[in-house]
C-alpha cells in the first residue's frame, strides 16, 4: 500500500473543491449583483452603490445589455449559471455519459442516412464507394424562455443566496428537460422532442423483459447509446441490474441516466452521437414592475408585480436539436 495515496487523494479534493470555487465566482456576482438590484427596486444607480465589490458593479452595469455589448465576465457568469443548471438537466446528464452531435446555429450540416463502409484494396485498384445517402439540416435558433416570480425579500436577503441560484437552474433545467424528452411536433418556434415521429412500444410489469424489448427494438449503435428513465424506475432497476439506481449509473454496460422530467411509466434509449445539439447558453433579466400574464386553463389573467411585492426574472435560453432516425427507441406503459 502506497501511505501517500490517501494524502494525495486528500490534495486532489482540496484542488478540486478550490477550482469549483474559483469557477463559479462570477455566478456568485452575477447572484449579487441581481439580488443588489433587487434591494434598489431596479435603480441601477442606487444598486451599484449597494454593491460590495466592483466585480458586483460590473455585473450591475452589464445586466440587461444586449447579447452583443454585454462585458466578459458577464459571459462567463452565464456560462457558470449553465453549468449549474446543466448539471441538473437531462440534456447536461447525457452529455456527461455520451456526447451529443454539437454544431452551430443556423450551418448546414450533413445527416447520413445509412452508415459508411471501408475495405482492403489491392495496390492499384479502385476504392470501391457504398452508395450513401445524406440529408442536408441547419438548426435555427430557437428560444426557451421562462419568468421566475420571487418576494422583493428574498430576492433581496444576501444569506438567501445558494436558495436564490438553485431556483433559477432548477427552472431552466426542467424546461429544457421537459421539452427533450416529449413526443411533441416541432414547431417555428420550438424543436420536436426526441420522442416525435418515433413509434412507442408497450411496457410490461417485467422490467428486465423491457429493458430486452427495448434493446431487440432499437437499431441505433448500444457502444454509444444511453438509457433513460425516471429515478423512481431507477431505484425499480437496481433491483433487477446492478451498477445503477436513482441518480442512474449502468444497466448491463449502457450507460443510465434518471431525470424527474421522464415519467414513471418510461424508458427509452439514445444514441446521443446521432443527434444534433447547437447551445448558445443563457442570459437573465430582472423587472420589478411589470405586469405578467397569467394563464389558468383558457383564462388569461394580469398580475402586477408592484403590487404584489414582487419580481420576476427573465430566463432566455438558447437551444436546438434534431435526433436522427434510429436513434431513438422507448416504451410507454411500463408498471414495474
């Protein structure tokens, strides 16, 4: 036994805990920043006079800007506000395990059809060329957007700062989690979900019979591929595979990740590989006195954030994709 094994071990989680805290500072000011504003009723003025640190004034200052003028630390916090909210999101889980197709908004880019093949040739002979066929896509841009209403004194209490980041990555993990994983059309405002187009099979109350089922039925490469389900339906497979659970893990060698965005009576499998994914991360905006539209059932109703002692942020997250045929397979029904 090597005695500086546990000392080494101990040094690397040190390092690692300070770099998380080095990485996430500008979230921390852009949180600050947003709470300072928040205490001044949105008089950038007054909040920079509230705020602690010039890097917290510089936040003030560029909170709001247009994509195009805002300063680099202000991307950076975007950037690390991301990071937070893809850790909870069923997009940021697979890429984790297995990743996407990632390219650029709005550049062509080819999606093969069938796969392409190679073989020895003699010296001096052709090459011979499997006929293949390609479809031409882009993915526009395409705006997931959302508002969080908060009480002036959350918003504005300091210590309320950890509760304060995590309702904001919980909204934008679970919207985008929830838009993946549906069998809802696209739309010229929205992609289709992963499910759309994709015939579901029919679950049993036999989860390693599905999990077969599943796999007999999806043509899609298992090297890369990824199962989904709830955690729920993760505790129920741990009972049958070993490896995996709730928070996911490994089901005969796939890799499993859980999202509480993917219904209990779920399971699918993915291969990330095979689907397109362009991200241009996030920006936030605060408003304290707007009027926002509510909807209940059909009814549209306006609720004033003045008047009822609160604010709202505005979430924009910018987020495409497209999943090749094949590369999904999932059953509904199943009752594990």
């Amino acid at each position: 036994m090597n005695p500086a094994g546990p000392c080494a071990n101990r040094r690397a989680t040190m390092l690692t805990f300070i770099t998380e805290e080095i990485v996430m500072r500008h979230a921390q000011n852009l949180i600050k920043a947003l709470q300072v504003l928040a205490r001044a009723e949105g008089n950038r003025t007054a909040a920079e006079g509230l705020a602690q640190s010039p890097d917290v004034q510089a936040m003030v200052k560029s909170i709001g800007s247009s994509t195009a003028s805002i300063n680099g630390d202000l991307r950076v916090a975007y950037r690390e506000m991301l990071g937070l909210a893809r850790r909870r999101s069923l997009i940021g889980k697979i890429e984790a395990v297995a990743g996407f197709r990632t390219l650029p908004f709005e550049v062509p880019a080819l999606e093969q059809d069938n796969a392409a093949t190679v073989a020895f040739v003699a010296e001096g002979h052709p090459i011979p060329v499997t006929a293949q066929t390609f479809t031409s896509r882009e993915l526009p841009r395409r705006k997931l957007s959302g508002i969080v209403p908060i009480t002036q004194e959350l918003a504005a209490a300091m210590p309320a700062e950890q509760a304060f980041g995590r309702e904001l990555t919980r909204a934008v993990a679970q919207g985008e989690s929830s838009a993946f994983y549906s069998a809802s059309a696209g739309s010229p405002a929205s992609p289709a979900g992963i499910l759309a187009g994709v015939t579901a099979g029919t679950g049993t109350t036999n989860a390693a019979d599905d999990i077969a089922s599943l796999i007999d039925t999806f043509t899609g490469d298992l090297e890369g591929a990824v199962l989904l389900t709830s955690p729920r339906s993760g505790v129920k497979l741990a009972a049958v595979f070993d490896g995996t659970g709730a928070r996911g893990g490994e089901v005969s060698g796939i890799g499993h990740v859980t999202s509480s965005a993917i219904p209990d009576d779920s399971v699918a499998i993915i291969e990330p590989g095979r689907i397109m994914l362009a991200d241009d991360g996030l920006e936030i905006d605060i408003a304290h006195d707007a009027t926002l539209l509510t909807q209940q059932g059909e009814e549209i109703a306006p609720y004033n954030l003045w008047q009822n002692n609160l604010l709202a942020y505005r979430v924009t997250r910018w987020l495409n994709w497209h999943a090749a045929p094949g590369a999904v397979a999932y059953l509904n029904g199943t009752d594990w």
